[in-house]
C-alpha cells in the first residue's frame, strides 16, 4: 500500500467512519508489514495532538479573523525591488 493511500487508511480508522473489516486489515498489517505499526503510531500522536488545535480560540473574533485575512490578501506575493542602473562614462 502506498504511503498516501495508508494516510487515508489510517485517517478513516482514527476517525471512527472504519468498518469492522478495515480495522481487522489495519491489526492484520500491524501484525505482518514491517515498520506498518511505527507509522500508524506516527500517524495517531499527530491525530491526537491535532484534537486540540481543531477548536477555535476562546477570544475567536470574526472581524479579528477578517483583519488577518485581508492583511494576508494584501501582501504582494512577489516583492520586486527596483534598483537604479548605474550609468556608466566611457571616455
């Protein structure tokens, strides 16, 4: 299974939308495939922490949100500098 197909896998089980039988292919592949486990457990610290930071902010405000949008919409994506061309004599 490829690595982003196993992401998928792994976000399915995590999320509780698995059935029965995917999560007996996922223990079936723990238990056969090596370094399978390791990137499960991986996968799941990373779920767990994300649990956290997936709620908003006790001081969530719509127009501080707004502000930083539009600060972010207003930065220039390329920042060009013009420099002036040195003239130079020749004699």
């Amino acid at each position: 299974m490829e690595d982003s197909n196993k992401i998928l896998f792994f976000h399915k089980v995590l999320s509780g939308n698995a059935s029965f039988d995917e999560r007996a292919l996922l223990e079936k592949q723990i238990n056969e495939e090596k370094g399978y486990k390791e990137i499960f457990d991986q996968i799941k610290v990373i779920w767990d922490k994300s649990s956290d930071i997936s709620k908003p902010p006790v001081s969530f405000s719509k127009s501080v949100l707004k502000e930083e949008i539009f600060n972010i919409i207003d930065k220039p994506v390329v920042n060009f500098e013009i420099k002036a061309e040195k003239k130079i004599n020749k004699h």
